[in-house]
C-alpha cells in the first residue's frame, strides 16, 4: 500500500505539462477546489434543511441566524457557486482557444461536456430549493419551457415536477436530485482527470517545439500556479462573503414564495442569463429551445466541426472566431439583465446569430467545397 502511494505521488509529480502553459490553465485545479468546497458546504446546509413548501425558506434563513457560522457557510455556497461557473466557463474558453479536443483528445472534451450539463443541472434543482420568490417563478418558467418540447416535452416535465405544478412534490425531487447529482458530477470529473493524465495536455504553442522542449514536470512551477490561483479564489469569495455578501443574490430571493403574486423582474443567476436572454427574446418557445438546445450541445459537436480538414484560412483565423464568439456570448447575458424591447431584442439575436456563425462556418465552407469538387468533376466529365 505504501509502495502505491509512492508510485501514484511520483506519477502526479512528474505528470508533464506544457511549458509555456498560461494562467487560463490552472482553471482546472481551482475548479476541483471550488466543486468540493460546495460538496462541503453542501452537505453542512444539507443536514438543517428542511425539503417543505412550509419550512424550506425559514430553514436556509434559520440555518444562517442560529447555528455558529451558519451564515458563512451559506454565503460560501452561494458564492462558490458563482466561482465555480466563471472558473468552468474560463476553463471551457480555454480548451476551444487552445484546442484541447484536437486528435485523440476527444473523449477528454466529451467527459468535460458531460461535467458542464450535470453542473448546469445541479444549479438549477440547487436554485430552487430556497423557495422564494425568485427560486419558485424560475422554476415555474423554465418547467414550462421544458413542457413545450415536442414528444418529450410533457412526460419530462410530469417526472420533474411529480405533479403537473410546481409544488411540494417538486421540491422533494429537486431536493434529491441536488445531493445525488454531484456525486454522479465527480464520478466524471475523476474519469476527466484520469484522461487528462493519460493522453496529456494541449500546449499553448502546439507544433512549434519539439515535445521534450514544449513539456516539463508538474511540480514545482505548476504546482504553485496552482496553489496561488486556488488563494486568489479563496480570496475574492471571502471578500463577497464578509463586504458584499447580497451582490449576488436578488432581491426576490429573500421573499418567501408567493403562489399568488408573480414578479415582475424575474432573473436567473449570471451564469443563466445568456439562455435565459434567448427565452425571452424569441417570440416562439421552439424557437428559443431550439437556440439553447443548439448553444448547449455545439459543445459537445466542436471536435467534429473543427477539425485538420479545414482550409488554412480557417485555422489561421480559428482563435479569432473563438474570442468573439464568447464575446457574443457575454453580451447575450448582458442583454438578459435588460428589459425587453425592440433594440435589445435585436441584439440578443445578433448574439446568438453570431455564435451560431462560429459554429455553422466550418460546415458551410465543406458544403461550397463538396459542390465546388463536383462541379469540377461534372466539368471535367
């Protein structure tokens, strides 16, 4: 048993990595910090919660003013939620610029998709279990949303709900799902990592050193990149926990839910607002689940779409394309912060109209060189 730890410390210590990697590649320790520090946190919240429509909201609340700490421990979570989603975007910015999912790095990419839809699903039941009046309005908008997806749509959203409305039933559930969810999440990220060690790293520049140059040990150097991104991080959340602890929240979050009274200023964390911007601005809901079933699964269609076949003007241009594509993206959450009008509006299709260029543009260009090449054939005929 000794011998194996040994070994599997030495293995960690001289796992290579890329030289000349930057910043953008210590994202994905920190994330490993931050997920289990809201597994932590989780569980610490877990254990005085109460799943009821009755006591939910009083439980967080109570939770928070009687036991020692309790409110740390909730601002931890909530702003650690907020940490991990900023971390995981950078992370997934960074795999795309760099392409991470190049050759047979694709299965790393796919198990890394994986992580982010699972994520996206524990915020959400996570979102929900406060029960306010942002939390419930949230949940009764995007489970109509859900309802409106053709064949699927109904019974999907009779197995979440547990009943056809939002309710006691559906907290229960999200409540269940919101503890099972991360532990299937971490499942996946150790398989992650396992691949990450196994088939290595994407060097930031790919081709231009030979491999015994472009790699070196993990520790120290990287070691200590990664231990003062994690302080950074730690720093930051401290600093909205104890300064601005409701920077994040909505006002709406700290009103029991109403059944009765819908608000008029409905809003999703940031890290929604770029789907929640497509919901509002398309006036048809297919069209806008559509978009977001589109931006969610392009992820996972990258290493298909972008791939060695590709003309050179394409690949030269590729981080470019990369950089405002996100762009595109960001601006798309901006707009979902703003009330709906005709300007925004055309913004926000704009938004998503771009992305979906960066993501089209490699298939429009193999369908003109596929109907050049047969135009050609059928010439030479």
């Amino acid at each position: 048993m000794i011998d194996l730890t040994k070994t599997m410390i030495n293995y960690l210590i001289k796992f290579q990595v890329p030289k000349h990697a930057n910043w953008l590649y210590t994202t994905g320790f920190s994330l490993m910090f931050i997920f289990i520090l809201q597994i932590s946190s989780g569980i610490s919240m877990a254990i005085h919660y109460k799943p009821s429509t009755r006591l939910a909201f009083l439980s967080i609340h109570r939770t928070e003013r009687l036991f020692k700490y309790g409110w740390l421990v909730k601002n931890l979570h909530v702003c650690g939620s907020s940490a991990l989603f900023l971390l995981l975007y950078l992370h997934i910015f960074k795999g795309i610029y760099y392409k991470a999912y190049s050759g047979s790095k694709k299965i790393i990419w796919l198990t890394g998709s994986i992580i982010h839809l699972i994520m996206m699903l524990i915020e959400f039941f996570g979102s929900v279990l406060s029960w306010s009046q942002m939390s419930y309005w949230a949940a009764v908008v995007i489970t109509n949303f859900i309802g409106s997806i053709p064949i699927v749509g109904k019974p999907l959203r009779l197995i979440l709900l547990g009943r056809y409305s939002v309710g006691a039933s559906t907290l229960r559930r999200f409540f269940v799902f919101h503890c099972i969810f991360p532990f299937i999440c971490l499942f996946f990220i150790i398989i992650h990592l396992l691949l990450v060690h196994i088939k290595g790293q994407t060097s930031p520049i790919a081709n231009r050193l030979p491999i015994s140059k472009s790699f070196e040990d993990l520790y120290p150097n990287f070691v200590a990149k990664d231990i003062m991104t994690c302080i950074v991080v730690l720093f930051v959340m401290y600093v909205l926990c104890l300064v601005y602890p409701n920077i994040i929240l909505n006002k709406l979050s700290y009103i029991p839910a109403d059944y009765y009274s819908t608000p008029t200023d409905i809003e999703p964390k940031w890290y929604f607002l770029p789907y929640y911007s497509i919901l509002k601005t398309f006036e048809s809901k297919m069209l806008g689940i559509t978009s977001i079933i589109v931006l969610l699964s392009s992820l996972v269609f990258i290493p298909y779409i972008y791939n060695k076949e590709l003309p050179n003007i394409t690949t030269r241009s590729y981080r470019l394309h990369t950089i405002t594509a996100f762009i595109s993206l960001i601006f798309l959450g901006l707009t979902g912060k703003c009330r709906y009008t005709k300007l925004i509006s055309k913004l926000s299709k704009a938004c998503v109209l771009w992305y979906l260029g960066f993501i089209s543009l490699p298939l429009i260009i193999r369908i003109i060189s596929f109907i050049n090449k047969k135009n050609i054939r059928d010439i030479g005929y």
